[in-house]
C-alpha cells in the first residue's frame, strides 16, 4: 500500500504533463487558422518535432500530413523534414531499417535542393543509428 500510492501520484502527474503542452496547443491553434499551404507544412513539422520529447507515437499522423501536402505543393524541403521527423518515430519504434530509409531519402532530397544545413544536421541524425548498434566508431 505504501508504494501504490507513491506510485500512482507519478503516473497521474506523468500524464498530465503529457496532456498539456502549452507549445503544441499554440501550434495547432495557429495551425488551424492558417492557409497557406507551405506555412501549414511547417507548422505540421513544428508539432511533430515537438512531440519528439513528449510522446514519439504522435510524430507520425502529423509527418504523414505535412509530407502529402508537400508531395501535393511540390515542397522539396518540406518533405524531406517530414521525412526527418519520420525517422524519429521509426528509430524510437525500434524499426532501424524503416528509420534508415527514411533518413537516407531526407538527405537525397536535401543534396536536391542544396540545403547544407538541414543535410548536416540529417547526417547528425543518420549518426545516430550506428551508435544506438553500439558502433561508436561508425558513429
């Protein structure tokens, strides 16, 4: 008895702070009332980032919506952060070889359209594989 109720004190105040985050409420607020199309795909990129520290299941429903409307717009960049936030939820799924293919189609997309910064920091995030392996070296 002395446990249960430490213990269930935790989970109530662990799921309230999932319930609740201010930057994600704000996002979707403003995702609701925008219109055009590449501010709504970086706005589903936002939320889906965002999610990465609080519950890496939702990463997926608002990738898969930014990268159709991208694919739809033809938004290069915005697909291949969608792609970037879909190898997330793959990796924290414990799906290396779908995160792997993921991240590598972010980084042909980036090298497609010269973006050096977001292709440098999907080869941090392409480091990261070997290393979660335990290969440190290859990281």
């Amino acid at each position: 008895m002395k446990l249960i109720i430490p213990a269930l004190f935790c989970l109530f105040f662990n799921l309230l702070s999932l319930a609740s985050n201010p930057k994600i409420d704000s996002l979707k607020t403003t995702l609701s009332y925008t219109k055009v199309d590449t501010v709504r795909v970086s706005i589903l990129n936002q939320i889906a980032t965002e999610f990465i520290n609080v519950s890496y299941d939702s990463i997926l429903p608002y990738s898969q919506k930014a990268f159709n409307l991208s694919s739809k717009i033809n938004f290069p960049k915005g697909k291949g952060l969608d792609l970037k936030n879909q190898f997330f939820y793959y990796f924290y799924a414990g799906n290396q070889v779908e995160s792997i293919n993921k991240i590598e189609k972010a980084v042909q997309l980036f090298k497609e359209i010269k973006d050096d910064l977001e292709l440098a920091k999907a080869y941090q995030n392409y480091g990261v594989l070997p290393k979660n392996q335990g290969d440190s070296k290859k990281a």
